[in-house]
C-alpha cells in the first residue's frame, strides 16, 4: 500500500512501519521525537487503524522530515515514470476487441466508395476480362495537354455523337492510358504521334470498368517519354435527364410551350458523362467545346427568335436595347430575340467572312477588359472597308426603339419600298386615355383609382394625345427575290425611299429573303395575290424560311389590322402541303391564338370546322405513329395536338382509344412526343375515367418531384376539360401549386368556353391568398393575372382587367400586366374590325375546297 502522506507524520515511533511495493521501501513522513499526547489523539481519531509498519531502525531527520537517500529516490522516479509509459502503450496498441461478431460490420443499406482492402481486389471489365489498372487515381504516365471537343445533339430522340481529340505528353514510357468515361459507348479510336508523324499505333486491349468509370488503353508499342501523342475517341449516348454532364432540360417559349434544351453541368465527376477525359482536380487543360446542330434545326431557332420578337415589339413596343437592358429583367428574354435578330441582320450586311473576323478581333482586343457596343460596330466598320456606315447602322437600331414596315409596291416592273415605324391602326374600339396604343399610364391609372371607382376613363381627343418624339429612319440592308429569280439582290435602305426596276415577267417580289431582315413587309394587294397563287401551286418555289416569313408576316398584320383577314386566310389555303415544321407550327400557334379569342365570336363553328377539314388532310399523310424523318417527328404533335384542340372527333376518338388501350388491355406506351396529344384528346372525350387517371399520373409524378416536362402536359390537358365541375375541382388544388404550374392550370382553363369567366371568379375570390404568396406586384402574381385575362377580346374584358391593374399596384410585374393589356385592347380592336369579313370569308370557302 502506498501511504497517502498526510496523517503519517502524527504517528509515534512504535507505530512506524515501512510500506513496501515490490521491495521498495517507501520512508513514511515524520521524525523521531513525538508527542505521546498526539499518539493519543491520533490513536483515537482513526479509530484503532494503523498507517505504516515496524521502523527498521533510526532514521536521519531534517526539521522533522524524514529524509531518504538519493539512489532510493532515482529509483522511485524511474518506476513512476515506467508505469506511466508502460500505461501509454497499452492504450496506444491494445484497440477493440475484433472477436465480436459484430465487428467492422456496416449497418443495413450503408455503402462505401471505397473497396475492402481486407479482400484481394480484382475488378472485371465489360467483356469479361480482367482490368489491369487498380488504384483509384490515374496513373501519371500521360498528361493532357489540350482537348478538342465535337458533340452532336438531336433534341428529338436525345441520341448524341461525338469525338474528342486529346493532345498527350508523355511523362514516362509507358505501354497503356487510363482515363475517365461514364455512360459513353465508343465506337472508333486510334492513337498517333502528334501531327500524324508515322501510323496510328496498334491498340491491343481497349476495358472499361464502369464502378470507377476508368477506361484503360493498352497498346502493342511503347509511348516514348518525353513525346507527344494524340488520342482520337469516337462515341454515342443519350442525353441524361439529371443534371450532370451533357444533359437534357426545358425552358417555356415565348408561346408557353415547354421546348427542350442540352446544356453542361461539370461538377467534380461531372466532365467524364459529357466525354472521355482525364477527370481529377489535379490533371487540368484546356478544351474547346463545338456543338453542331442540324441546320434546319439552327435556321429554325433563329428564325422563331426573330418572329417572337417582332410579335412582342409589335403589342408592346418596349424600350430600345440599350435602355432596356436596365429594366427589371421582366422583358430580358424580348431583348436576347431581339439581339439575335439585329446581329444576324449585321452578318447579312457584312459577309459571313468579315462577320467572323468582327467578333474574333473584337473578343480579342477586349480580353479581360469591358467594352460597349460601339467598340463593335467601329471594328465592323473598319472591317468593311467604309463602304458602309455600320456604326450609324447599328447604333440607331439599338437606340432607337420599335422596328420598321416597309411598304412594297409593285407596279409593273417598277418597285417601290418605303419605311416607317410599325404601329397598328388606330383603335375604334376602344377610348382610353390610359392606354396610347402602347403603354398603360400607370400615373394617370392610379390617379383614377384614388378619385373614383369607374374602371374606364374618359374618351381621348385629339388634342390630348401625347406625340412621341421624331424617329429617325432606320439603316439596314433589304434582301429580295423574284418568281424568276431565287438568287438573293441586296440594296440598302436609308433616309429615302427605294425604286428600282425588275424585269417585265417577274410577277411577284418577295422582301426579307430567308428572313434575314427584323422588320415587317407589306405588299400591295397584286403582289400578295401572286404570290399566293404560286404558293398554292408550288410551295417549294419559296424556301421554307421565306414560306415561315411569310405566314409571319401576315398572321402579324392582320392583327394589326393593316393587312384584310381575306389575305391570311387565303395564304393559309396552302397549308396541307406544307412538309417543313417551321411554318406549320407558326402557322399553328396563330390560329391557337385565334381560337382562344374568337370562342364567343359568330363566326367561331365554321371556322373550326374549316380548320379541321385542313388538318384532317395533313394527318392523312404523316399519320399518328411516331416514326419518320426529323421534320416530320417535329410537326406531327403540333397538328395533332391542333386538331383535339379545334374538337376534330376523330382525333379525340383515336386520342382515346389510345390511352385506353394503354391502360387496360396491354397497348403500347404513349411515345412521349405524342403524350399531350393523348391526354387533352382523351380528356376532351368527356369521360371521367381519362381525367381521373391524368390526376393520380400527376400526383404520382409531382410526388416524386419526377418529370417536369409530363406534368405540365398533364395540368394543360386536365385543365381543357369541358366539365366545368372538373375544371372547379382542379381549381381547388390551385393555390397550393408552384407559380408555373398555377399558370398551366389558369390559362388552359380560361381558354375553353366554360372556364373564362369560371378563372376570373376564382382570381377574385383568391387575391388576397395569391397576393400573400407570391407578394404583392411581383412578376409571379403578374403571370398568373395574365393567364386568365391575356386572351379577353370584348370591351367588357378589357375594363375587368384594367380594374386588376388597378388594384395590382406598383411593383416589377406591371410590365407584363401592360403588355397584356395590349394585347387585351389589341384582341378587342381586332375582333371588332376583322370579324365580319371572317365570317363572310369562312362561309364563301368552307366547302369549295
């Protein structure tokens, strides 16, 4: 025992006794001479217990403490400073027991990244042989230098192709290459001396192991160090739906329709989905990333980007570029269209050549700098040799808001062109000092809604009309053909009219060829006739951008009133010859339009039926199975989806048959480009048992967060029914939907006949709980406001909807509540003026076709 060396000091001499440990002696504390009074009281207050043993003999004392001598002491401290080490390793080394059962056993459904290393590691590759390289990391043998990079998406059967070229150094020699690849099937490789010096060298074994998403190479020659070689891989694979790599996504058009996307996300891991590399932080180069489209599918793009905007300019009439990019970002998507527009009008003007050298020179002289738009346009300048002034060009286009018509006039062999700004013609219909054709006076709005509750001001006079300032006319190069001459002539227009001559037997000229061009073209009632007469006969006389053009053209016009309804619906006659998706579904999206504002209207029965006897022709020939070329692919769920909506029965009924064989007799899966089409067809048919299926889908798919693209499908389609009790039910689910699904809901349920007045109750028995959701004035609240109002076309619509505007307040989403009061009094204005020849037109050409 150790004594604890407090109370051994009040022990008397007979009481002493050594504690020994080991053999050690351990002195206890105290001297010779002690109180026997004390080793009295001691006695008793430890109650007859006795530290220590017999004293050995006399100890030396020094002022009455023990004293021991020095080798006792060393030999003490050297087994306390023993016990403690021998302490230390036993924690150190001992560890867990590993005879329980239990030990280093993961809990159910627990994974790891890495292997076990208590096993023998021998990874399989693809076709069955063993893969030679296994550490996780790369091997330092080779390192990439540079990348080169060609991929090929098709956004209809989401395949892409693609090829890397990658430039190696070799670090150290070596007989094989690992690199990274997920998800890609190669199809072609070969691997070469830098700059083709000698033949592709032999590869003898090409595994991929597909756990650590490495690719190993192994070839018949040594790569020599210290030299240069270059991998070429060739690949297939599908887009992937998640956002990884090189993957698939939507976006809503300029018409509410859901089209897809490919982008690029590269987080770590990410680059090996996109294309076989060398994926690790530390192996880092430079890559150039090419992606080709088809043409027609680039040249459609571009153009539905400039005929968006010229239908957005045309209602709106907002900012010019450059003041607009300043605004809250509610109109940015009008700005990029319109961007693209002007550049591809610049690139006409200058040259593919000059085009190119343009932006190459101007991205160089500014790296790392900032720039302004002039900085451009004097390069573009120089670049053309001052033979035309594209400083002054570009400069009034993007300062100057709006976008010319040009008036063509052929008399004879004689054209004329003249320019002005667009406008519609004046509005009859509708007398509002608030609104001037293009804006809502927010001020003088206001103001009303303070003194009085009437929700339409006073009639505008003349005399109180605000003038816009003088605009200046706009530079640019007008492109055009003839019927005896398809090569394009280019003449520039400036501050003066155009008169130039053709040839006696030309008979029509067609303005903005290929479409080149942002701005509008009327032509005079002759030129128009000619030219539908040959459209009619020939279509392909006219390429398929100059067909898109001019269906553009006079959709837009007539809606502006400047161009009779007869025209349209005579060009339009053509339209079951049509084979390019471009101007079909152009062409489509007009007439959707057309059948949400004409529903109430006189002439809306022989209408619809004039309609469906045209898509019924085209349906003959492209058919319901998903199948053919990539035209037809791209418009075969456009005019079907056309036809349900125009009621045609057979479509509905064929919509149906469907889903029902689908559902309970084993059919085949809707293809997914057709599953909007079947949806609202069968839910059109007016049986229960379609809707309630499209419901539980969605809830399903929304459940799962799954599908974006399926549900919005399915919330149009359910909204399209005819059943109003079935509308009110989906309406009850509404205020607990995301903002963009709330607005799939409400615009497909104001479009039908029932709905309208149904969405518009429902806005205001819900204000103050979508107000308080989405937060007063905010675009959200804006948007589903314009859902249910955007397509009114009576006076009656466009008082309710400028009282909304009232109580909308201020705020960043009254911009896109004063384009819709535009097109609101553009719909009134238009259906007042254009309806009665509409209907005396549909009822002359109903059946003589």
């Amino acid at each position: 025992m150790l004594c604890c060396g407090f109370c051994c000091g009040n022990m008397s001499k007979r009481d002493y006794k050594v504690a020994t440990m080991d053999g050690i002696e351990l002195e206890p504390l105290g001297g010779e001479k002690m109180d026997k009074d004390k080793d009295k009281d001691n006695e008793k207050q430890t109650n007859g217990v006795t530290f220590g043993g017999e004293s050995s003999g006399g100890r030396q004392t020094r002022n009455g403490v023990a004293v021991c001598s020095q080798k006792r002491a060393l030999l003490v401290a050297g087994v306390v400073l023993g016990s403690l080490l021998l302490t230390a390793l036993i924690i150190a080394y001992a560890g867990p027991s590993t005879d329980c059962s239990c030990a280093r056993k993961l809990p159910t459904g627990l994974q790891t990244d890495t292997e076990n290393v208590t096993e023998p590691f021998n990874p399989i590759a693809t076709n069955g042989e063993p893969f030679p390289w296994l550490n996780m990391t790369l091997p330092t043998n080779a390192r990439p230098m540079r990348y080169m990079v060609t991929i090929h998406p098709n956004l209809t059967t989401l395949d892409v192709k693609g090829q890397v070229t990658i430039d190696l150094f070799i670090e150290k020699e070596t007989q094989f290459i690992v690199l990274h690849i997920q998800d890609l099937n190669v199809t072609e490789k070969a691997i070469v001396p830098m700059g083709n010096k000698g033949n592709a060298i032999k590869i003898v074994k090409f595994l991929e192991y597909p756990p650590r998403q490495q690719l190993y190479i192994e070839l018949k020659d040594k790569l020599r160090k210290k030299s240069n070689y270059t991998l070429n891989l060739r690949w297939y694979s599908k887009l992937n739906p998640e956002p990884e790599g090189f993957y698939v996504d939507q976006y809503e058009s300029s018409n509410g329709l859901e089209r897809l996307l490919a982008a690029t996300v590269f987080r770590p891991n990410g680059a090996r989905k996109a294309f076989p590399c060398f994926d690790e932080p530390h192996i880092r180069a430079p890559f150039r990333v090419s992606v080709f489209r088809d043409r027609f599918h680039i040249e459609t793009y571009l153009f539905n980007m400039a005929t968006a905007a010229l239908d957005i300019d045309a209602i709106q009439g907002w900012d010019s570029i450059i003041n607009g990019t300043s605004h809250d970002g509610n109109n940015e998507d009008f700005y990029i269209q319109k961007t693209a527009a002007i550049f591809s009008m610049l690139h006409t003007a200058i040259g593919e050549d000059r085009f190119r050298s343009c932006l190459g020179g101007f991205l160089k002289l500014n790296r790392f700098k900032t720039a302004e738009p002039l900085d451009l346009w004097n390069i573009c300048t120089k670049k053309a040799n001052g033979a035309k002034n594209i400083k002054d060009m570009m400069s009034l286009w993007t300062h100057q808001s709006g976008f010319p018509l040009l008036t063509v006039t052929k008399l004879g062999n004689s054209v004329t062109i003249s320019q002005k700004p667009f406008k519609p013609a004046e509005f009859l219909a509708i007398h509002d000092d608030t609104y001037d054709g293009n804006n809502y006076n927010k001020t003088t709005a206001n103001s009303t809604t303070a003194s009085t509750t009437t929700t339409t001001a006073a009639p505008t006079t003349p005399s109180t009309k605000h003038k816009p300032p003088q605009q200046m006319k706009w530079i640019f190069p007008i492109t055009y053909v003839t019927d005896i001459n398809n090569n394009t002539e280019t003449l520039w227009m400036q501050n003066v009219d155009l008169t130039f001559n053709v040839p006696e037997s030309v008979k029509w000229i067609k303005v903005n060829a290929r479409q080149s061009g942002y701005y509008r073209v009327l032509y005079n009632d002759d030129n128009w006739a000619n030219i539908i007469e040959d459209l009619s006969n020939d279509p392909d006389k006219f390429t398929g951008e100059d067909r898109l053009g001019l269906l553009s053209d006079a959709f837009t016009l007539c809606h502006a009133n400047l161009l009779p309804c007869e025209i349209t619906m005579n060009l339009i006659q053509y339209l079951p010859s049509e084979t390019n998706w471009g101007p079909m579904a152009l062409s489509l999206r007009h007439l959707e339009k057309w059948r949400r504002i004409l529903k109430y209207s006189e002439c809306f029965l022989m209408l619809s039926e004039f309609i469906k006897m045209k898509l019924s022709t085209v349906i003959e020939k492209i058919g319901w199975s998903d199948e053919g070329d990539e035209a037809t692919r791209l418009m075969r769920p456009e005019v079907l989806l056309a036809s349900v909506l125009w009621e045609d029965i057979d479509s509905i009924s064929k919509s149906k048959n469907l889903l029902n064989q689908f559902l309970y007799y084993n059919g085949t899966a809707i293809p997914p480009n057709l599953r909007e089409v079947v949806y609202t067809g069968s839910i059109l048919s007016g049986e229960y048992i379609f809707w309630q299926h499209c419901w539980e889908r969605f809830v399903t798919l929304q459940r799962n967060s799954d599908s974006y693209v399926e549900r919005m499908q399915l919330l149009r389609a359910l909204g399209r029914t005819k059943d109003a009790w079935l509308q009110n039910r989906l309406l009850s689910h509404v205020t607990m939907l995301p903002t963009a699904e709330v607005v799939q809901v409400l615009q497909a349920i104001a479009g039908t006949p029932t709905g309208g007045a149904m969405a518009c109750r429902f806005l205001q028995a819900k204000w103050f709980e979508l107000e308080s959701r989405m937060g007063q004035g905010t675009l959200a609240f804006a948007k589903v406001i314009s859902a249910i109002t955007q397509y009114g076309a009576t006076k009656f619509d466009y008082d309710e909807l400028k009282s909304l505007v009232h109580r909308f307040g201020r705020g960043p989403g009254m911009g896109i509540l004063n384009m819709t009061l535009s097109s609101v009094a553009s719909n009134v204005e238009w259906v007042a003026r254009s309806q009665p020849s509409l209907y005396k037109w549909v009822e002359s050409n109903l059946h003589s076709h």
